[in-house]
C-alpha cells in the first residue's frame, strides 16, 4: 500500500477543500454554562465516505479531478455507568457538531482505485483538518459554550 500511496502523493494536487454540509445541536433542555458542570464524554468519528473521479478536457488537454468526500463529527454526552455494557447507550447528545467537507484534487493521468483509497485513508484528512478545526471552534464560539478541543490531525493505522 505505501507504493500506492506514494504514486498518489506524486500524481495529486490539491485544489481545493469546501465545506459541503454541516448539523450543529445544543440540546433544547441544556443553558451552555451547564455543561461545563457535567461529566461528559466526548465522542468522534472521521473518514472518506467515498470518492468520486471526474474526466477533464479542455483545448485539447486532458487531466482527472478526484474529489473526496470526508466526513466528521464530535459529540458530548453523559458518561455511562460502569454498570452498562459498551455500545448498550443510545444517549442523545447534548452537543454535536458534523460535517461533510469536499477535497478536490487533480491528476494528469487517471488513477487506479488502490491508489485512490491508500491516499483517501492516508492523506485527505490532513487537508480537510484545519478547516474541520475551525468549523469546531467558531461553531462553539456562537453557542457560547467553551470550545470543543480538536486535536491536531494525525493519521490512524
């Protein structure tokens, strides 16, 4: 796979990363200065949902646009008991932030879907992090609840 990644890494230039959806929710029943006395835990969640591979011409040129789909979220909720198994909760958040943002690339040359997905688990996080950050921060800023701490973006494997 570091093969594949390494060709994509060559083969791909970012162009661009936007913001596609988003869901933001304090919960109806919770006054902001209330969570900051609670015992909460923070859940995440992070990836590609998929990619999408788009043929390009112009003048006589021909080049692919690879646009991922990265989606991510952070939550607060009640901590569980000891006494519940893992898994077992379906608590309702009292705060959530999710996002979808696009990441837009473009190759000269078409790419084979390994490369693709090696790059997809490997790199697109890194690009759209930074964005996902500040989506964080200045989405707790307007709820006036104390800022959600994102940490810096590092790679899972």
């Amino acid at each position: 796979m570091d093969s594949a990644f390494e060709k994509a890494k060559k083969a791909l230039t970012i162009k661009s990363v936007n913001l596609r959806s988003s869901n933001i929710f304090l919960d109806y029943n919770m006054e902001p200065f209330e969570l900051e006395k609670l015992n909460l835990e923070t859940q995440t969640f992070r990836g590609v949902q998929k990619f999408k591979e788009i043929s390009m011409q112009s003048e006589g040129q021909s080049w692919w646009e690879y646009n991922f789909f990265y989606a991510v979220g952070i939550r607060l909720v009640n901590e569980t008991n000891d006494d519940s198994k893992e898994g077992d909760s379906e608590e309702s958040p009292l705060l959530q932030i999710m996002a979808t943002f696009n990441a837009l690339y473009r190759a000269d040359e078409k790419l084979d879907n390994d490369v693709l997905e090696a790059f997809s688990e490997q790199n697109v996080g890194y690009h759209v992090w930074p964005y996902w950050r500040e989506l964080v921060q200045s989405s707790c800023a307007r709820l006036n609840v104390s800022t959600l701490e994102v940490p810096f973006y590092f790679c899972m494997q």
